[in-house]
C-alpha cells in the first residue's frame, strides 16, 4: 500500500509542530529525522505483493508418502550448442515400474525447479501427488541451459542471461534448443530409463525465459511434447518471442494443452527513459497468449495474480497446474475394483529404477 506524500506529510506535521517552536532544535536533525519518516512509511505499511503466495501442503514432505530418488548433477554436452555443457537432474519416482512406460516432464532451469528449499519443489509436489493418484507416475527431469567452459553455471545465486548460455537456448523461435532436447537428451534418458513414446505422456515446463522456451519446444515438435506448464512467460521481444500471437493465429491449431500464470505486476514494458513498449510488457503479452490460443481452439487455462517477476506464485499453485494439465490421463474406475482408488504405493516387485541399466 503506497502513502499519499500529502498524508504522510500531515502525520508527519503533528508529530514536528512542537519541535519545531523550540529554538534549541538543531535544524539539521530534523530534515534528517523527516527524510526517514518519508522514506520508511509506505515500506513499513505493506509487504511486496509476491509475499501474499506461500507454498501448500502439496509442496512439503509428509511422512508416510514414498519418496522419489533424484539422481545428479549429470552432465550433456551438446553438438546443437557447439562446445557447451550443461547440467541436469533426474527424479525417479518409488512407484516407477521399468516394465511400464512411465510419462515424462522436463523443466528448464532444472536447478530452481529441483531445488527442495526453492519456490517449486517439484520433487516433493510428485511424490505428494503420484501418491494419490492426481498425476501419473512421472519421471522428472531438470536441466540448466548450457555454458561454455569460460562461462558459469546456473544456480540458485545467478541464474539469468548475463552468465550462459541462456539468452540462446531459451529466447530464440528457431528450433535449435528443440533439436537438442529432443535429439540429444531424450536419447541419453531413453537408454536408461522406459519412458512412453506417446506424446501425450510428455510435458515440458519453464519460467520466464525457461517458459517461452517450453512452448518453443512443444511448437516445433508437437509429436513429442503436448503438455506446457508457462508461470512468468517471456513471450516478449527479447528474441523475437512477441510475435507468438499472430503466429498461433496463423497457423493450423496445433495438438498442445498449456497452462499460463503470470502476475499483473510482472516486468509493465517500462524501457529506458520511461518510455512504454507493449512488445516488452510480460502481462499484456501473456495476456495477448491466452487470447490467441483461445480463439484457435487450444485446451489453455490461466492464472493472473498481482505478483511481480517473481517465482512466488507459479510454484504456490504448481500442484493445481499439475492436476489440470494430467487431468485425463488413463485411470479406469471400475465400481467393483478398487484397485485405482488407493494411495499408489511401489508394486511389489516392480523393478524400480535407481539410475542405470532397465
């Protein structure tokens, strides 16, 4: 909640008129004493508004639910990205059966989205979920953008487009990053783990410049990805990414369900000497997304809260994102079986996987 200067002016007036009768007071002392009033009122009077988004009981560990296994930092190198490696990460469910195909979701970013004190915890919002049944048993997987051996590593201390690789992977349309996940890392998974082949059974997630490229990936390559989860997209005009509107317009609806949160205090399209620029306004162009996936017919849904560029809200209702967006996935309900309507718990004698060899 911001101050009116005039209110906290008035408040401020009271609080001097005595003070400054006396001829004893240094004036000095008191410009500084009204400069901190000033300063500190509309800070002290409200808290940011990502603070109001707080993590559930989905994003928390809960004794009794079986807990996945996350296997990493591993290490890709890439042809696509010549001379650049990256890490990622691998989760593995308990209730993962290497007889069955198991469903598959990658996130870009990996290290935010793995991270159990972060904003997401997805490792701890699957295994809440696989346990009840509100998702299929899924096999996790979250990767970093590249970097050269010059450059850094993403982390949860630096992890924008100043240190890597990032700007190229993530913010360009073409479909080089594409090539890579599906050409380079899907391999690398396939060898080890039974993952289905169905497209259906293949999500793909990011923030920010990690969501614009998210959808990138289910844009190109539709027969491998169908499902997109975008919280802060940056479908703005860092690379180019603004024109996704008019593309999703001008071309036949392609088979991908997505689902978009982003606040109405994300990054307002201020460009240098307060100049506006629709092009780079996070919100409207999120806002511009969901209108043009609408009028084609796509299966989207959305989000807007109040928060800013901020991380606060998407991981708050990951859990929910996560149900709608494996809403359908096979799960017969037959009234005299039961079988399907008990916390999933590892079949006995599954051949779980631990991280090499089916």
């Amino acid at each position: 909640m911001n101050v009116a200067p005039q209110n906290l002016w008035n408040g401020s007036l009271q609080t001097f008129s005595i003070s400054l009768s006396r001829a004893a007071w240094d004036f000095r002392m008191l410009v500084c004493l009204l400069f901190v009033l000033l300063s500190t009122g509309p800070v002290a009077s409200a808290a940011p508004t990502d603070d109001v988004y707080l993590l559930g009981p989905d994003s928390q560990p809960h004794e009794g639910v079986p807990k996945g296994k996350v296997i990493g930092p591993l290490t890709l190198p890439s042809n696509v990205f010549t001379n650049t490696t990256r890490n990622y990460w691998i989760y593995v469910p308990v209730q993962y059966d290497a007889a069955k195909p198991a469903c598959l979701m990658i996130f870009q970013d990996g290290h935010a989205f793995v991270n159990l004190e972060g904003s997401y915890r997805i490792p701890y919002v699957f295994d809440n979920l696989i346990y009840r049944r509100e998702m299929p048993v899924t096999i996790g997987v979250f990767i970093n953008p590249g970097r050269r051996p010059d450059q850094k590593e993403a982390s949860s201390e630096d992890w924008g487009d100043r240190i890597n690789n990032r700007p190229t992977e993530y913010n360009e349309l073409n479909d080089n990053y594409t090539r890579m996940i599906v050409g380079e890392l899907l391999p690398v998974l396939q060898q080890d783990y039974n993952i289905s082949a169905k497209p259906e059974d293949r999500a793909i997630s990011g923030a920010s410049s990690g969501a614009i490229c998210a959808f990138t990936v289910a844009w190109h390559r539709p027969d491998q990805f169908r499902k997109v989860i975008s919280t802060i997209g940056s479908f703005t005009n860092i690379r180019g990414g603004h024109v996704y509107p008019d593309m999703i317009r001008g071309h036949e609806r392609k088979p991908i369900r997505i689902f978009l949160q982003d606040g109405l205090n994300d990054n307002r399209g201020q460009r240098r000497g307060g100049e506006y620029d629709p092009k780079w306004d996070w919100h409207t162009q999120n806002r511009k997304m969901v209108v043009a996936l609408t009028e084609k017919g796509y299966d989207v849904n959305y989000c807007w809260g109040i928060g800013a560029h901020s991380n606060k809200q998407g991981g708050a209702m990951m859990p929910e994102m996560l149900r709608w967006l494996w809403r359908d996935y096979e799960r017969p309900d037959d009234p005299m079986d039961d079988s399907n309507r008990k916390l999933l718990v590892p079949a006995e004698g599954a051949s779980a996987k631990s991280g090499s060899g089916k």
